[in-house]
C-alpha cells in the first residue's frame, strides 16, 4: 500500500509543480487515510510477526538433543546479526534511494523482499517441526486459576507432603493445590502441581525485567540525543561527503555485525571450554555483561559532550547554534560501538531468556514480554525527559535540553543515566542472584 501511495503520488508531482497554488501540492485527504492505515498495519505486523517468527524459529530445535540444544542459542545470535544487517543496509541502499530517486522505488525494494521471503517462508512448510497441541485447557486460564484459588484457599493449611513437593519460593501460591467448594478432581479444573510451577515462573520474571528496564531507557537514546549531539559537530568526511547526523546510527550495527560472529565463533567456545555451558556463559551473565557496557557508554557519551561543550565554549560558539563546532563527529563513534556490543549481549540475552523461562506454551508471550522491555522503556525515557526539562527550565534557566545544544547539559542527563544503569545493574545481579531457574 505504501508502495502504490508513493507511485501515485508520483504519478501527480507533475500537477503539482506546474500549479504554484499550495492547495493543489496538499496531498488528497484519501491519500493521508491510507497512508496513516498503511502505518499501523506494519505495526499490527510487526507486533505478531516479531515475537512469533522469533519462537517459531527457536521451536524448531530440540532442547532434548544437546547439539540442538547449543545450535538454538546461536540461532538468536544470528537472527540479531540478520535484523542488524537488515537495517543497515536499508540505512545504506533504501534511504539514499529514497532521497536522490523516488520514494516508490524506495518502499518497492522492501516490498520486493518482503514478497520474496514469504515465497521462502511457504516453500519450507513441510520441512518445519511443529509442537503437538496440548489437551489442557488454554494456559492463560490455567495460570490464571492458580491466582484465583491461591486467594480464595489463602486461609486453609496445605498438607505438608503438597507442601514439600512444590518450590519455596511464592509459597503463597501452593494453596492453589487445594480445591476448593465449587471445584473438584473430576471436573478437570482443579490446579495441579505444573500450573502452580508455571505460574511461579511468571512472576520470577517481573524482577528480571522491571530491572532492564533502565537499560531500555538509555537505548532510546540512540536515535535522539546521540543523533543530535552529531548534528552540531564536524561531520565532513571529504570536501564533497557529509555524512547524514542520523545515519551515524550505521555505527551500531556495524558494532553488532562486527561482534556477533567473534561472539559466537571465538567468545562462546573459549568460554564454554571453562565453565561447560554449552552457551558458554549463562544467560543472565550475558545480560549483566551488556548492561554494564551499557553505563560505560553513557560515561563516554558524557566526557565526549563535556569537550564538545569546551570546544563551542573555546571558539566562542555558545550562542551559535547554527555553526558548525570544529570536533569531529568520530568522537561519537566510541559509544555508537560500546552500545551496538552491549546490545549483543543484553537484548539477544533478552530473547533466549524470556524465550527460554518461559512455560512452553508461552513462548510467543515470552518474546512479547521481552519486546515490552523496550516499549515501556522508551515511555519511561520520555517521562524522565520531560520531568527533567521542566525542572531544568524554572525561573528562565536553561533546560539540560535547550533547543540550543551549546548551553544545554547532556553531559548531565548521561551522567544521570549511568548512574541510574549501575544501579540498575546492582538490583538485577541480586535478584539474578536469587532467581530460581526453571529447566
């Protein structure tokens, strides 16, 4: 749709440029609706193509078979290097082509390969595995039950043989074992000792990812302060090359195509050797790992503002904000690769565990809840910009994110923001810690 939208648009730049009336430029009210319908259909898809393609993709190894095994944590490496290389090179081929040709050509090419890989996808249908659908009841119900009876049994004593076979933690849920008045044996509803388990590995989840949530605070910033701070500096790479602030990004990828295959093929085997895990370290540790070189970048990110800032200061640029600041936009490149290796480990680490932890009918969900990190992530960043900015900005002072980055602060908001990543990092190595692995 966006791809005919843009050819017919095309099609009637013409009229446009030979009626100097702006009313005949405006684009036709028809045109905005399928624009903005074709916008949240990429969003639908995406919400259930991302976490279902991801799981069914993971669901075609056996965890039973310890080669598999090993070979399903390097697929999610590689599906990160594949989604990694994906959008660069659309930040490569399609953006360029987008701005010096057409935008129909632009989303054709997506369109040409998102065609072509569903051809794929359909050819491979009798080749796939698929799970044996279960004759219990929907688990949502099921997990959702244990919650219920749990509460209306809260004040009856478990037998202590029920007791000793379930887990110690959440011990409250154990009542569940109990039926209730309106519940017996042989009507099939009553909760047994795995719905108790599987809603026990729910909520061992909610400390694990309230805990990342600062990580995904400060992978907004990506794409925003990053992005604007390379918009001020020196970014001539030849006298006839600028390179695009936004397409500095481009580093991050490069960081994580560049470090997945020594991960995978140097890191996992070296470290496997040691502590026998055939993923070679844990995937808590992997996630802790990308956390703390998470607050590392916010550091580099804040002493490369604070010489951003002293070289406005020293060439007299501070009320300058349209001039260009002589610091090459390369000083950004550091923490552009610090956040892409992070990303190796933290949001890959993100995916095998909530794919992994996960009941297994769930595994869908899992990658969802692992998606919400980032979503709510992102909302919270906003949140904390906006309280800081209005904060910043009481009695005529300058915000921390004045329209004019020479006299805003950045270097405060990332110093903010490693201080907030290392103690988040210490709450999630506790409750890491503590967290009672299912396997």
């Amino acid at each position: 749709m966006m791809t005919l939208l843009a050819l017919i648009t095309l099609l009637s730049s013409s009229d446009c440029q030979n009626n100097n009336t702006a009313k005949s430029c405006s684009p036709h009210h028809f045109q905005i609706i399928v624009f903005i319908f074709s916008l949240y259909l990429v969003a639908i898809g995406q919400g259930g193509h991302k976490p279902c393609t991801q799981a069914f993709g993971a669901d075609q190894f056996d965890a039973q078979n310890p080669q598999e095994r090993r070979a399903k944590s390097s697929f999610f490496n590689w599906w990160y290097f594949g989604i990694s290389f994906g959008a660069n090179s659309t930040i490569l081929v399609v953006i360029y082509i987008q701005d010096n040709l057409n935008w129909a050509l632009g989303f054709g090419i997506p369109c040409a390969f998102m065609v072509a890989a569903l051809v794929l996808f359909l050819l491979g249908t009798k080749t796939y595995r698929f799970s044996i659908k279960s004759k219990q009841r929907n688990p949502f119900a099921r997990i959702g039950r244990v919650f219920v009876v749990a509460i209306k049994t809260r004040k009856a004593t478990l037998a202590s043989e029920d007791e000793a076979q379930s887990s110690q933690q959440f011990k409250f849920l154990n009542k569940a074992l109990l039926a209730t008045p309106d519940v017996s044996l042989e009507d099939g509803k009553l909760c047994t000792l795995e719905d108790v388990e599987e809603a026990k590995a729910l909520l061992r989840l909610i400390p694990i990812w309230a805990t990342c949530l600062v990580y995904a605070i400060v992978f907004a910033q990506y794409t925003t302060f990053f992005t604007k701070q390379g918009a001020t500096m020196d970014r001539t790479i030849t006298r006839s090359i600028k390179i695009p602030a936004a397409s500095l990004q481009l580093f991050i990828g490069i960081g994580i195509i560049t470090f997945i295959p020594i991960y995978d093929c140097i890191f996992v085997p070296i470290t496997r050797y040691f502590t026998q895990n055939p993923s070679g370290i844990t995937m808590l540790q992997r996630i802790g790992a990308g956390m703390l070189l998470s607050s590392i970048s916010m550091v580099v990110a804040a002493l490369v503002e604070i010489k951003r800032l002293e070289t406005a200061k020293e060439y007299g640029l501070i009320d300058k904000p349209n001039v260009t600041i002589p610091t090459s936009v390369w000083w950004l490149i550091p923490q552009y690769l610090l956040c892409g290796i992070a990303d190796v480990f933290t949001i890959v680490g993100l995916q095998e565990f909530f794919y992994d932890q996960i009941p297994k009918e769930l595994k869908s969900f899992g990658l969802s809840i692992y998606m919400s990190v980032l979503g709510v992530g992102g909302f919270l960043s906003s949140i904390l910009v906006s309280i800081i900015n209005e904060a910043t900005s009481r009695d005529g002072g300058d915000s921390w994110f004045a329209d004019n980055l020479n006299r805003a602060h950045l270097d405060y908001f990332y110093w903010l923001l490693a201080a907030l990543s290392a103690g988040g990092l210490l709450a999630f190595l506790y409750f890491a810690k503590s967290y009672n692995r299912e396997n």
